[in-house]
C-alpha cells in the first residue's frame, strides 16, 4: 500500500468541483460536488442520533434503495436538520437539479449538509450553486482539494488523503475527504466524510467493509462528546481500476479494508487533531482490557472528559482525571491495577503504576505534554484486547468558537 | 415550612468549626468539622465511580455498620483518592485523632477529603488541624458559615441553608452545606454534602428519605460530566428537636422530607450555578414525557451539552444543539413534536413548535438567555412525567480554572 497525493478524485474516474455559493459564508466557496463518471455501488453509515437531518434520511434511502449512485452535492453553513417536510423536499430538489445538469438518474444523486440546525436552506442559491458545480467539475488533485476546502466550517484546514495499492497487477486506488470540527462525537460515523475508490467489489462486501471500520475509526473520535445530527460517511466505488470484482473475504478484499482503513482512520485523527479550538490530538489506548468492548468504553471516557481535555491543554500530567473518567465510564476494571504512561514525539514515561503514582518528573511529563500529538495508554492488566481513541484538548477557543457560532 | 438563617448549626446540638491546617492552600482555612452534642443516626449517598476515594470507603463503613455518627472531619485541598492502602489508613488516623480529642468511639467519626487526586494527605497537618478544630467547635451561624467556606475549592461561594418546620408543637430543624464546582455530575450524590438535623426519625425512614431525594437533587446536577472519586452527602439526625420519633410513612414523614428535599435542591442549585467558571444557572426542565426516566435521560443529557452551554455563555438562543442534545441522549421521542421555551426572570418565549423554529425575535431570546439563571423548557408531548436538570454555562474560566489546577 502507497500513501499518495490527492483525495476524493485521487481514484480514477472521479471528478469533484467547488463553487461560492453565498449559502450563508461570504466570500468563501461553500458549496461541492463529487462526481463519478461510471455509476458507483454505494455504502454509507449514518448518525445514530433520533434527530436525524434531513439529508441524513435522503442518503439512507439512496444507499438502500437506489440501484447504484454518481453524485453527491454538498454545501457548507446550513445543516438542513430539524426542517421538516420542507428541509427533506429540499433534499429531493437538489438532487433532481443536479441530475439534470449531470444527465443521470435523481435517485443516484446524494445530498450533505453542515452548518446550523434549523434553518431551512436558500434553494435558489442551492440550484444556482448546481449550475456553477457541474461545468466546473474536474479530475485534478487541485479539485478535490478545493472541494475539501469548500465543505469546512469551523475546520482551520481541509481534510483528505489517499492510498493505491494492487491487486492482480492492477492499481486500486481509495481517496477520501471530510470535515468536522465540533459537534463531535460520532456514533455511526463522523460529521462528513466522502470516500471514493475505483475499486470493483459487490455491494455486499462494500457495505460491510466500511460498517465494520467506522467502528474503530471515525466512531472513536470525540471533540466535545455531542453527536451530531448529520453524521454522514458515504463510500462509493466506480469499478474503474479493472480489476475482477471482489465478491468474497479473500486476499484482495484484505487489501482493500487495509487501504480503506488507512484513509479512514487518518481522516479521524484529522478530525480530531482540528477539534475545535485544538491545539494538540489526544489519543487514548486501552491495554491489557478483558474485551474490545470494555477497552472501547474506557477509552471513550478519557478522551471525552472535559477535566481531562482541559489538563492536556495546560500540559498538566493531572494523571487522577484519566483514572477518575475510567472509573465513570460504567466499565468494570480495579483501579488498584492500572499502569499508566504518556507518550509523544518527545518520548514516554510512566506515571503511575498498580494504581499508585510512581516518583516521576513532573517537568519531563510537562515537557511530553507539549507535544501537538499526545498519547495515553493505560494498562488494565487483565486480557489481551485493546483499543484506540482520539480526541482533543478543550481550550478558550472551543468555549469562544461555541459562544457565538451563529453570530 | 420556614426558610431560616444557617447551615450545619442550624439545628440543636449542632456545633462547627474551621481552621487554618496548610494542607495545600496557604492563608486559608482549609479544615472543616461538624459534631453533634448526641450521637445521631447517619444515611449517607456516595459515587458510583469505580475509583472510590478513600473517605468514601471508610464513612461508607460508618454509615452501614456503625450504630450511630457524631462527628465528620473535612479537609480542601487533597482528595485522598487513588491513594491505596496508605490513603484509607490515614482516613482511620484522621478518625481516633479526632475521637479521643472528642471522647467518642472513632467508628462514630465520618471524614471528607476533595482536592488533587493522587496525593497523600499530609497527616501531621492534618492532626495538628483536627487538634485546633475540637476546642472551637461552636454552634453559632458564623461558625456553621464558616466551616462552608473552609470546605471550598474552586467554588467562589459558600453553600448553606436551613428550613425548620413542626412536628405536633416542636420546631424541627434541617440545615446543610455543600462544596462542588468542578467534576461535578454526581451519580447518588454531589461532591460534598453535609445536612444535619435534630428530628428524631427512624435510622431506615432516614436512609430511604436520603437515598429517594438526591434522585432528584444532586443527581440531576452536571457541572462538567465528569462523575468524581470523592462525592458524598452525609445526613446526621440527633434527635434533639424532641419530636415523637418518626416511625412510618406519616404526614411528619412527608414534613421531614420535603423539608429535606429544599436543602438538598437548594444545594444542588447553588453547586450549579457556581460551577467553575459559570456565569448563569442553567435548568432544564422536560415535560410532557411517557416516563419520570425519560424525562431525567432527556433534561440531563441537554444541560451536560458542551455545546448547548457554551451558547448559554453566549446568550444565543442556538435551540438546535438542544434538540441535538436530546436526539443523542438515548431516550426514543418524535422530535416533530417537541415544543421549546426558553424562560427567565426577564420573561418567557418559545423558539420551536412541533420540531421547528417559531417567528421568534431573536433580541428578546438574547434578554432572557443573558439572566444569571436560565431555564429551557422542552415539552415532548407524550405524558405526564417531568424532570428538571441543572448546570451551568461553558466558559473561559473553566478552561483557565482546569488547565492549570494543579499549578
């Protein structure tokens, strides 16, 4: 597997366009497109939160209902969540002005959306921001870029990544970009994220791939602990590459969930590196757990603790914080057990061991926790399975980014 | 029911006292004890955490297996958790220094630590203190008002209040105080709770009023969602009043607890309202549920938001991180029938109908979000059953307050 340049138009046969839409931003480009050239099998994971938006409920039946699917539109500022039949009618109305502009099918179009909660979205500016995506549409790196770019909120950069690696000679490739900066908490998948690949699998195997991988992925990022209410992933997949389709978990199906792994966990630690206001990622590994589940509860618990988020941000190795949100998290553990170290670029110390804290060097742990990538890995010591979870320190500009988002 | 000066030395027999011990804060108090003239029958709530401080174990002990409480030592600064064996020992030291000054059973001596995790507590301070608090024991208001200081941390104000009542002619009396303001999201009981009261009840009538009431009090209360090592709430009843003792589940019951029931939410509100860095109350009150569970699910999940508070702080009437709140929290609802009000003393005003936003005027919503105390009121439309929350607002200061606590 390569690690390459690109992102969403990185496979081939994928185009993506970006256009100044004026949706609510000024003076920003706010609107997107992703496009395939051949239609895609396609999957897609959603939020688990009972309010769901309406685009939400749009690629839901997409994903489930639809044949295959070619296009995606989307636009930054608006959420289109908590709309009613008015927000879902517009789902429906872009899709069928892309479809026309695109000549294909309305029920291959999906439709994203990220920005403020009910507020119903400007359809003229949507259709007339249709009209400038298509023409625009483009296979350059330069447009996924500009794509990536255009679907940011509070993000402070862009989010994308790609991979090729072969399968029977043939080069596959899987490129894919996202946004989220807070409302981060995903329980499904993350705010949005886009993932395209030119491989040729069936449907079946598509769908279960990326279900199976959200879960150690996107749903291990957590900025502030609020599940959004558009949490979107959609994966699609053209066939382009050539190579003979992937109908069962052999070889080349390893190698497409290796790929489709990379792309999606570096686009999580993404997300979570750019939480909102964020100056470091914090990532937790649970060790030694009984079961996969009990280190995922763990883990979720730390990176979520607002105390401890806060501790990283004055690099404080406030070590009682990480023990205590174990303790809440409802996982059973003894705390009379647990090793626990900090680690990062600057190297790795332990800090408490058997639940006690060893005599170490609070201006050496400082110094670790300087770092923009920190990690904490507490050991239970009572199994083999672990887990891995990231999130960010909370800041004053988490608090001034969320005081007066909508003004 | 009157609402009468005080706290702990509200009722008879109570005495307090406060002293200057140097535990971890310097030119302040930071010692704290409560004793009663008769020994008392004592319920006690305690954390739920799975990392229980060592206090917790030991007056846990007390409550379940001694035959009466007289005393409880408190110190600030140290939470004597995650201290292992050494940390439980120093709790049993704290307790005969104190009994043999006090010429009680050392199994009548009930001890509260809050501060840093992870320290052990300096003992001969900690002697030297309970040895300057035995003789200035005093059953004035002051001393009760002082003894709330010495127990804070980052709190910015004491927390007392006392309520007496009658039972047949005799004036009964119920007084607390409280400390709590950061990892504060009690699950049984708050950080630190002491109500005294000199009714003669039956220890079970005691321990089933206590254990019903923080249901609704202290455990409906989320400064920041992260459930401390160390919360408890103590409830000390010496009898002293004179009233005939209450046996069953008479009308003197229902005075006594709805007598106790305003302590504790009074309380419970002030460690709210005070929540570090808070500058508004937050409640959130949900109606028109199927059930009292639901209800607590819902209102408890929106005032935990990290987003929802940090548009408190900005005075922004950002409803759909409310309703956002609500969809993650777990407890099915149809959010197409959900009616929001916001309300304060500066009026009141609903923002959504059936699920979406209202004409409202944003001005006016902006005046009554920017009160010190700010209610959200959420009808689901299903039932009968309610549940109110409280928290506080997302700021600056609690970042500042968190990132550097230990420093």
């Amino acid at each position: 597997m390569e690690i390459i340049k690109g992102g969403v138009t990185a496979p081939k046969g994928f185009k993506a366009a970006n256009a100044m839409a004026g949706i609510k931003y000024k003076d920003r480009n706010d609107m997107a497109m992703i496009y395939s050239e051949q239609p895609c099998k396609a999957a897609g994971t959603f939020t688990t939160n009972v309010v769901k938006a309406a685009p939400v409920k749009w690629d839901r039946m997409i994903v489930e209902e639809s044949d295959y699917a070619q296009a995606i539109v989307i636009n930054a500022g608006i959420a289109n969540a908590c709309t009613g039949e008015e927000g879902y009618g517009y789902c429906m109305e872009t899709a069928k002005a892309a479809a026309e502009k695109l000549s294909i099918p309305y029920e291959s179009v999906c439709v994203a959306s990220t920005g403020v909660i009910g507020m119903q979205l400007p359809m003229d500016r949507i259709i007339n921001g249709v009209s400038m995506l298509v023409p625009a549409l483009s296979d350059t790196i330069e447009a996924g870029h500009a794509a990536a770019e255009a679907i940011m909120t509070t993000d402070t950069m862009p989010k994308e990544v790609a991979v090729s690696f072969e399968i029977d000679g043939v080069t596959v490739t899987v490129g894919g970009m996202c946004k989220g900066s807070g409302m981060i908490h995903p329980n499904m998948c993350t705010m949005l994220g886009f993932v395209m690949t030119d491989v040729s699998i069936s449907k079946e195997l598509l769908t279960q791939a990326l279900k199976e991988d959200v879960q150690d992925t996107y749903n291990m990022v957590s900025v502030d602990g609020d599940t959004s209410t558009n949490d979107t992933v959609l994966l699609f997949a053209n066939g382009m590459a050539g190579n003979k389709e992937i109908t069962s978990k052999d070889e080349n199906y390893k190698k497409f969930k290796e790929a489709l792994h990379y792309v999606n966990e570096e686009l999580a630690k993404m997300i979570a590196g750019d939480g909102e206001g964020a100056t470091a990622l914090f990532e937790v590994k649970v060790i030694g757990a009984e079961s996969k589940e009990q280190a995922v509860t763990l883990s979720k618990s730390v990176v979520t603790s607002s105390l401890t988020k806060a501790a990283i941000y004055g690099h404080d190795a406030n070590w009682g914080r990480i023990l205590c949100a174990m303790g809440y998290s409802g996982a059973e553990f003894d705390p009379e057990k647990v090793d626990l170290f900090f680690e990062s670029a600057a190297g790795k110390l332990q800090i408490i061991e058997n639940g006690v804290a060893v005599d170490y060097s609070e201006e050496e742990a400082t110094k670790i926790l300087s770092e923009d990538k920190v990690t904490a890995i507490a050991d239970i010591k009572m199994g083999t399975a672990s887990a891995t979870a990231w999130g960010c320190d909370l800041t004053y500009d988490y608090v001034k980014i969320n005081a007066d988002y909508r003004s």
